[in-house]
C-alpha cells in the first residue's frame, strides 16, 4: 500500500504544480497588438507578437518610420512596450525577456525578417 501512496503524491505534487503553466497568454497578446497599434497609429504598419516559454516576448513591428528610427530611440521604444508588456501581461507573469526587431516591411508575417534590427527589452528589470 505504502508502494501505491508515494506514486500517487508524487503525481499530485507535480500535477498542481504544473497548473501555472495552463495560462494561455493569446488574450493577452491580442490586446497588446491592439495596444500597439494605438500606440503607433501612423507608424506601424504590421505587428508580430509571441511569447516563447511564457518568458520570452518577441515583438516585430514593420514600418519605414520605425525602421529608421535612431538606436537610443529604438531602445526608449522597447523600454516602454517592455513596460506596456508588464501591463497588459501583468507583474506576476512568467515573462522575463524580450526583444523588440524592427522590419522596413509594412506587411511583414516573419518573426525574423532579413532587415531585422534587434533591440533588448529586459522585462525583469521593467518590473522593479
């Protein structure tokens, strides 16, 4: 009998707490694009979003204004939708990382496109 218990707790342990990882975040990556959109209303012409493990966000947005944008203000732009991210997603998500890519292509559905240009977000470090 005693042989039977442990198998079955063990089971339990691992089955509750895996519960956390039944989060679906596709709500919350449809209302960030919408989010975008507003944020950038004349400046992005596609969104890509997608949270990779439930820790890693990868935003590409395509626009021409977007993609010529200086670094110091591509990296102001990731910190603020890092920030949106925290929001939307809330403080106790599962999300830690992030990259912004900026693509010249307004009808871009890749999520690594050739003229890329990646930025860091460090979501973990927003969320302090």
């Amino acid at each position: 009998m005693k042989k039977l218990i442990l198998p079955i707790i063990a089971t339990m342990i691992v089955a509750i707490s895996s519960c956390k990882d039944d989060v679906d975040y596709t709500p919350f990556e449809n209302t960030m694009k919408d989010s975008i959109f507003a944020a950038y209303p004349t400046s992005v012409g596609s969104v890509r979003l997608h949270a990779t493990d439930k820790t890693d966000l990868r935003i590409v947005l395509g626009g021409q204004k977007l993609y010529a944008t200086p670094p110091q203000d591509r990296q102001k732009m990731a910190d603020d939708l890092g920030k949106m991210a925290i929001r939307i997603f809330g403080k106790d998500s599962y999300l830690r990382t992030g990259v912004l890519v900026l693509t010249k292509n307004e009808q871009n559905t890749e999520d690594s496109p050739a003229d890329g240009i990646s930025t860091k977000i460090d979501i973990e470090a927003l969320k302090k």
